[in-house]
C-alpha cells in the first residue's frame, strides 16, 4: 500500500472538485445576476443542518443505543486501547447497533461527539481481533475527519446541481417568450451543462470515498494487534455474510444502505467468499487473486467503497510490508 500515492490522489481529486465547481460558479456569475446565489446559503444551511441532525437519524435507521457499561468489557477495553494508540485525547463513545447484518461505522457532530456502532451482526459473525481491526479502520476515519471532509465535498454537487436545475427551467419557460428567446436558449444550454457536470462531480467524490476508506483500512491495520490480516479477515467475513443474506432474502438492502458511506462495507457491492470456515492468509491470497468482473468493475464505480478483492489485495501487501517479506 503506497501511503504517500493514496494521499497525494485524494489531494488532487478533493483540489479538482473544489477547482471544478468554483469554475461553473464563476461562469454563472458572469451571465446571472447575484440574486441567484441568494439559494447558496440555503443550500450549505440545508446540509449544515443534516450534518448536525444526521446522528439522531443514524441512530434510528439504524437501531442504535449506547453499550451498558460492563455489557462488553472487552470491547471497551478495545476501543480505549486503540483510541489511545490513534491519539484521541477522549475515546469516542461506543454504540451498538441492533441489526443483523455485520458492519460497523464512526459518525457523529458536535451537538452528539464522536461515535463508533459495531452491528450485532458484527459482533455475532467476526471473532474479537476481527471486531478490533474493524474499530481501528473506525477510528481511522474519526482521525481522518472523513465525516467533515465528505459533508463539504457533498454540499458541492448540491450547488451545482440545484444552480443548474433553475438555469435550465428557467430557460424552459424564458424560452416561450419571443422577448428572451435568445437569453432562455443560453440559460437551457447552461443548466444542462450543469447537470451533466453534476454527474461528474459525484463519480470525483465516490473516487474520493473510496480513497478515503483504503487509508481507513491502513489505520485499523497499525494500530490493531491483528494487523492487516485480522481486517482482511473481516472485510471477507462481512462481505460474504452480506452477499449471502441479500440473495437468501431476495430483496434489496437499501433500507441498511441509506448511509453507507459510513459502512466499513457497502451492503449493496458486497460479494460471496466462498472460504467456508477457512480464513487463513492461504485463502485470502486466493479469495484476493480472483478477477474482478466487469459488472464488479461497475458496481465499484458507482460505489463509495472499493472493491473488497482490491481491499484485501492492498492489506496483504501492507502485511508483507510490515513483517518485511519480500514483496
């Protein structure tokens, strides 16, 4: 796992989305008059205000509530240690999540503090060096301001997208009055350019969410006892658990999804294992060596987590790089 790549491609990637929408502001602002940036405030105040909120929503999506003191010693345990290792002056709060499905995800804001969820699922599929190794990817995330930093890059797009939606109806309707026929064309042409580059705004940001979690994974794997074996572990376990209770339920699991960028893994990209009962460095070097299949190619592109062939690839590179093995 190449560190200093990884950070220089979310530099670029967070540089081009920022340099990106200020050039469609500033063209905006060139045809329309100022009165059209009365809707940004709205805007950064709509999300400022899920962000501030989203906890509480979180909390009940996805059936949270706070760990009993002496409910899990171990897990605290766990997260104090690994807190202490990140460099987190206060441990965040550990909250359970009662859902089956195995994940876990660090949220929070200053009107809640940070916040770590493990799933009963989790807690049911993975063994405890799994579950720390998942913390610590948590806990990469909390250090990394990833909830700040994707709450800023979102709210970019939103511009973007709601700029580009009046401009466009707004050349709609000007366009049936023979008096601002030419300006409503402009105004037409504009708003779908806007939208078109909408699309491309949020591809940069999912790249850049995926990005963010391969530098997750690289934390939970310094600072777990398990390394990056115990992590490549539970992305498998995870995925495969995933995989297989979406195709026995048959149904979509967007409900468990509605926020799953915080997600260690993504519900909905999540693919079988096939290991059996077998997850020993021999078989994730096999699960990890399997082609990636166009549909998974596109699945990931669309997604806000890498592939978990790719994941497990990077940590068992990380894993030779640590103990020193030839790569």
């Amino acid at each position: 796992m190449n560190l200093w790549k990884l950070r220089l491609n979310m530099i670029v990637t967070m540089m081009l989305v920022i340099t990106v929408t200020t050039g469609f502001l500033a063209v905006i602002l060139s045809i329309m008059g100022v009165s059209l940036f009365l809707m940004l405030p709205i805007i950064i105040l709509w999300n400022l205000v899920q962000w501030l909120i989203g906890p509480y929503l979180i909390d009940y999506i996805y059936r949270v509530r706070p760990l009993n003191e002496g409910e899990l010693p171990w897990l605290e345990q766990s997260v104090e240690k690994l807190s202490e290792r990140s460099g987190f002056k206060k441990a965040p709060k550990i909250m359970i999540s009662d859902i089956p499905l195995p994940n876990a995800f660090a949220y929070g804001s200053p009107l809640t503090g940070s916040r770590v969820a493990v799933t009963r699922g989790l807690l049911d599929n993975l063994n405890e060096a799994e579950v720390e190794a998942v913390i610590g990817h948590e806990l990469g995330h909390l250090k990394h301001k990833d909830v700040q930093i994707m709450m800023f890059l979102s709210v970019l797009p939103a511009i973007v997208y709601w700029i580009a939606y009046s401009l466009y109806y707004s050349g709609v309707f000007s366009s049936r009055s023979s008096r601002e026929r030419g300006n409503g064309g402009l105004l037409l042409l504009v708003g779908m350019l806007g939208m078109a580059l909408y699309y491309i705004l949020t591809l940069l940001i999912l790249s850049f969410s995926r990005s963010r979690e391969y530098y997750a994974d690289y934390h939970g794997s310094t600072v777990s006892d398990g390394g990056p074996l115990s992590l490549a572990s539970a992305l498998v376990k995870i995925s495969d658990v995933n995989a297989r209770t979406r195709e026995r339920v048959k149904t979509s699991l967007a409900g468990y999804a509605s926020f799953k960028t915080l997600l260690i893994v993504d519900p909905e990209a999540s693919t079988k294992a096939e290991l059996g009962r077998t997850y020993d460095i021999r078989s994730l070097e096999e699960f990890a060596s399997r082609d990636i299949t166009a549909s998974e190619r596109l699945v990931e592109a669309l997604s806000t987590h890498p592939n978990v062939k790719k994941r497990v690839r990077n940590l068992l590179e990380l894993h030779k790089a640590l103990s020193g093995q030839p790569q």
